[in-house]
C-alpha cells in the first residue's frame, strides 16, 4: 500500500471530523448560553409559497409584542432541522417552549409538514408546546393515518392546539379530548400592513389570485365565466398567485412577503380562492372576493373578518357579479381587526404561560 493509500482515508476522516466539530459549534452558539426560557420555532418554510412565510414573520412578531425577548427566539428552517436534530435535542431543556408554525398543514393533505409535527412532539415529550393557528382536515380516504394522529398528540398535558377555524376545533376536541385547545384567527390578522413594511398604494385594475394546486376547487370553466364577467367594465386584468420568484429563506422573506402585499395592495379589486390572498387583501384594505377551496379554511377564517365590509365570501360565480358593482364603488378601506383582538391576547396569555412553565 502506498503512501496516497493510507493518507486519503485519514484526510477524510479529519475532514468529517472538522465538520461535525464546526457544526457542533455553531448549533451551540446559535442556541446561546443566556439565562431564562428559551424559545424553538422550528419549521421555517423551504418553499416559495408567500402565505407561510407571511405567517413565520407574523409568529415571531406576535411572539415578541406576547412579551418574549427577541434574543430568546430560535428559528430553524424545515430543511435544517433535520441536520441538527441530534444536537438541538440535546440543547433544548425541558423548561424551553417549543412553538410549532402556523398554517394548514395538520392532517393528511400536507403529510410531509404532519409529519413533522408529529416528529416534534416525539423529540420534545416533555416542553411546554403551542401549535400555532391551525387547520387540520383528514380526507375520509384517510382514516388510518388519521387513527394513527391520535396517539400523538391526545393525552398530551403540556401541548396546547390552537385551531384556526370553529370545524378544526371541532375535530381537534373530537380526536384529541385530554389535549387542550382553543380558537384563534390566522397569525397573519394579528399583524397590519405596516407590520410588514408596505405603504398604501395606488390602485388599478382587477387582480386575479387563484390556485393552481391539490388544494383548487374551482373548473377551468367557472374561472373563464367569472374573468368573462369584467370584460365589459374595461378595466385592466393582471393575474397571480401566492408564489415567490425565488426560493424563499429567512433573509428574503421579509422582502419577498412585502413585495406581495404591495402588489395586492394596488389592485382595485382581488379575486382569489387562496386563504392568505383574501387575508392580505384584508390587512391592505383591498376590496376582495373570495372562493373557497377543496376544504373549510377560506370561508372559516372568512367568518372571522366578515365584519369588514370590502371582504365578501362568494359560493357561485353569480354571487360574485352581484357583489362587484358595490366593491367597485369602495375607496380608502382601512383594515381593523379590533374584534379579533380578545382571541389574540388569550392565546398571549397563553404564550407567556407555557413560557414560564
């Protein structure tokens, strides 16, 4: 065996080594040594869909105004956490809170973001946890991977379920009874515009935000008729969706989110059957009309702003030409969510409780 035999194994080794000592190290000092209750956010979203990323900003800043220190706060990416696992378990004490993300993916449709969930309960038995605003929805195709939900998070005395919409709560009372739960809006509606940094903007033309994805309810056909329906107004038809441009990362998000909100903001009108279109219709003051999609999260969280008078809720496409003249007619809309603001402290209260638990 010659000298290069033996030298290239012993260098990869000391490269494998070296490896896993820098990441050791910055595990440890990414979690810090401070004093005090501690905060894990884990699942920061790896993908471009601008709703998740809205709620991730959203959580944080909620997280800080229920009276967590900012220093305290310890975010990881989905994809990251995978690779730091090991490490982050055996940082996080029992006392810490671990806070799940936000957002609609408890159940069966998003089984890759269930699983994770579920995979944090598991290496985090014993923290004081908070699901943040939820929609959880189990196709009936999938009763045994529901059944399969029921040991993980029933009987669980330190977690807490916030669900987002009454019919999820319905279902987390039913499959979980010894959990505890309680209601509250989507994150993102306890934030205004300027939370994400966007300005009024000047407004033209009609918006169209639809979906493209398992989740669409609405045929090619029904799209067309409603589109058909403003040709005769002789306004400008722009179209998008709820997707960045590029891959979205905690550095950008704040940017690539705001820049949508801006876009949202200078429509006329927003017509949309996705849930985080109509909310950010909603915080921007855009008169909208939304569709539902394939389960109940639009029109439950719909319910919750229904008291704002340039969001409305359309079951047909004749529904939605009725209400179009009117919404038209709207100017100056200023988003006020003052009637969601009990919902909002109860679950701050419950942050700070969990956090000194």
């Amino acid at each position: 065996m010659n000298q290069k035999d033996i030298l290239y194994p012993l260098r990869r080794l000391h490269g494998m080594l070296h490896e896993w000592h820098m990441t050791n190290q910055y595990v440890k000092s990414w979690w810090g040594k401070n004093a005090g209750i501690r905060v894990l956010l884990p699942g920061l979203p790896d993908h471009t869909n601008l709703g998740d990323s809205a709620i991730s900003i959203a959580q944080r800043l909620f997280l800080i105004r229920s009276g967590i220190s900012p220093e305290s706060i310890r975010e990881v990416g989905f994809s990251e956490y995978p690779s730091f696992r090991r490490r982050i378990r055996r940082l996080v004490k029992k006392h810490d809170l671990i806070v799940h993300l936000g957002g609609g993916n408890m159940g069966s449709q998003w089984k890759r973001e269930e699983n994770f969930h579920r995979l944090l309960l598991s290496d985090f038995p014993q923290n004081p946890t908070v699901v943040f605003p939820q929609t959880i929805y189990y196709a009936e195709t999938e009763e045994e991977y529901r059944q399969s939900s029921i040991p993980v998070y029933n009987d669980r005395p330190k977690l807490i379920i916030v669900a987002r919409e009454k019919k999820s709560l319905e279902l987390v009372q039913k499959l979980y009874p010894n959990t505890l739960s309680m209601l509250a809006p989507d994150i993102v509606l306890s934030a205004d515009m300027s939370s994400f940094g966007v300005e009024p903007q000047p407004r033209h033309g009609v918006l169209f935000c639809m979906r493209n994805d398992p989740e669409r309810a609405m045929t090619d056909e029904q799209r067309a008729a409603l589109e058909g329906i403003f040709s005769g107004w002789g306004k400008e038809m722009r179209h998008t969706d709820m997707h960045a441009n590029v891959w979205i990362t905690k550095e950008n998000r704040g940017v690539c989110v705001k820049e949508k909100l801006e876009e949202i903001a200078s429509a006329e009108l927003v017509i949309t059957d996705r849930l985080h279109g109509m909310i950010f219709a909603a915080i921007t003051g855009t008169p909208c009309i939304a569709f539902g999609n394939y389960n109940y999260k639009v029109r439950g969280t719909y319910e919750w702003i229904s008291y704002l008078p340039y969001i409305r809720f359309a079951e047909t496409v004749e529904d939605a030409e009725r209400m179009i003249p009117d919404l038209m007619e709207m100017k100056d809309c200023r988003f006020d969510n003052k009637p969601l603001q009990p919902y909002f402290e109860t679950l701050a209260q419950v942050v700070r409780s969990y956090a000194n638990n």
